[in-house]
C-alpha cells in the first residue's frame, strides 16, 4: 500500500526529511532528478509531489524485487544478457531513455549492452481492470506460442518469468517499431517506412489474418486487442503480435465466437490503416 502523510501526525519539516532520506538511498541519478524537482516547486506538498514520489518507490519495489525463473530453451548468451539488465533495472529504473514503450498498466525496460532482451513489468498493480489478466498468465500464452510461427508472423519469444509469480517477464526485443509508433514518428522510423512501402499488402493482411486465425484454431487463444499499437514491423519485413494482455483461453459457457470475429476484424482494420497512412507520410 501506499503511504500517505498524514498532516496531524508528521510535521511539515519531517515530511521533507523522510523524503530527502528515501531520495538519496535511490541510485545518484535518480535522487538528483527527485530532489531537482522537488525544489523547483513552490509548494510540493499540495502539489501531490509526495504522493507521486511514494508511489514510484512502490513501483519501483515492485520492478526489481524478483527472483528469475527460465524458460527452457533460453541460449547462454541470452541469460547473460537478462543477468546485466535485471542489474541495470536497479538503477535505472524511472529513467524514460531506458523504456521501449509504456501502456496503461504495464512498461518495458531496454538496455543497450542487452540488445537482444526486454523486460516488461506491471507499474501500478491497482491500474488493472476486469479485462487484464496477471503477467503469469500473459508469459504462460507466450511459452505457449514460442514455436509457433505461421507465414512469417510469430510473438516475441519469452525467456523468464518471476518465480514468486509477481509482476515481471523478460522477452526477446524485436527489432523494429509497433504500427502507432511508425505512423506518429516517420521521422524516427524512415526506413521502417521504406520498408513497408515495399511490401505486398495483399499478402502482408493474409499472414496476419491466417496467423490469428490458427492461433485460435490451434491453441484457443484469442487476442482481444489486436489495435496498431500491439503489431509490429520488424526490420526483417515480418509481422509480430505483441502484448498478451487481454488474451483469453476458450473456456465452456463463454462467447468465444465472438472474441474470435472481433480479433479478425480489428487486426484487419488495424493492418489497412498503416498501409493508408504511411502512403501520406511525407518522408523526404
């Protein structure tokens, strides 16, 4: 839980004690960006500044505090690779130049001596809704799809869970950028663009409706949030599906008809849209 100051129980000078305290025990760029910001402010406390603060610390908590758990099949290198960025979790954590991405509930954490590896992790247990399922059961859908790879479009391959089942997983890091990214930043991803200017589309919308289509077939998986920000262009001009987190297993009593029609329908709608927008993006 969260703490909260209460006004009748701390004095003011305490509450800014308890915070310089807490900040300088963060990793040295941390506190200084913490402290910067708070004596920039004319009244951090009604601010919500310390509210905010606290918060990032059980966040932060959360991020770090896990014991790994491999898959199977994960390569040496590979391991070596999760061993140096769990540490560089510890101390860059909160730093925005170390995110790939970030959703409602959940951020992913990138290093550049792991290139091959992300980690992914819940930044606020109580952002969770009805239709989010626990990290656990998101890398358990990955494990399940690793080898499945079906004209071309595949999932990131999972590496390692918490073995306390908290709220973390590492993944393989594709490399290339999520449709949103690509069409809000052409110039960030020209040749990502370029790209998939060359593709043929008519097959591009095939693969990725047969991949879904088998995915529920074969594994009764369904998506349930196949939107421009969860398919991704990687720089080998192949399609992934990424972030698992609305995903449900076919289960008697439910409507998974319907889950099945919507997936094909948005990931086709999806898929149209990029084409249609990077033909007017103007990128010189």
């Amino acid at each position: 839980m969260t703490e909260k100051f209460k006004h009748s129980e701390i004095s003011e000078d305490d509450i800014e004690d308890d915070f310089y305290r807490k900040a300088e025990q963060l990793p040295e760029e941390l506190a200084e960006t913490w402290i910067r910001d708070y004596e920039e402010l004319e009244d951090p406390e009604n601010s919500g500044f310390f509210e905010r603060f606290n918060n990032f610390l059980e966040q932060r908590k959360q991020a770090i505090g896990f014991d790994l758990e491999f898959a199977p099949e994960t390569p040496k290198n590979i391991v070596e690779e999760i061993a140096y960025l769990q540490k560089s979790l510890d101390s860059e954590y909160g730093n925005p130049k170390s995110f790939l991405g970030e959703g409602r509930t959940a951020k992913v954490h990138i290093h550049p001596k792991s290139p091959n590896v992300c980690i992914k992790y819940i930044k606020d247990v109580n952002s969770y809704t009805k239709t989010d399922i626990p990290l656990y059961q998101e890398y358990a859908r990955l494990r399940e799809l690793q080898n499945f790879n079906f004209s071309g479009v595949r999932t990131p391959t999972p590496y390692f869970e918490d073995a306390n089942g908290g709220h973390i997983y590492g993944m393989e890091r594709i490399r290339g950028n999520t449709f949103v990214q690509i069409m809000e930043k052409p110039e960030e991803n020209q040749d990502l663009i370029r790209l998939a200017r060359t593709l043929d589309r008519e097959v591009a919308l095939d693969n990725i409706v047969n991949y879904v289509q088998e995915m529920h077939n074969r594994f009764k998986i369904t998506h349930n949030d196949l939107e421009v920000i969860n398919i991704m262009l990687g720089n080998d001009g192949n399609l992934y599906i990424i972030d698992f987190g609305k995903s449900k297993l076919e289960e008697i009593g439910e409507d998974h008809e319907l889950y099945r029609d919507n997936d094909i329908k948005t990931v086709k709608s999806a898929v149209k849209e990029f084409f249609i927008k990077i033909d007017n993006l103007d990128i010189g």
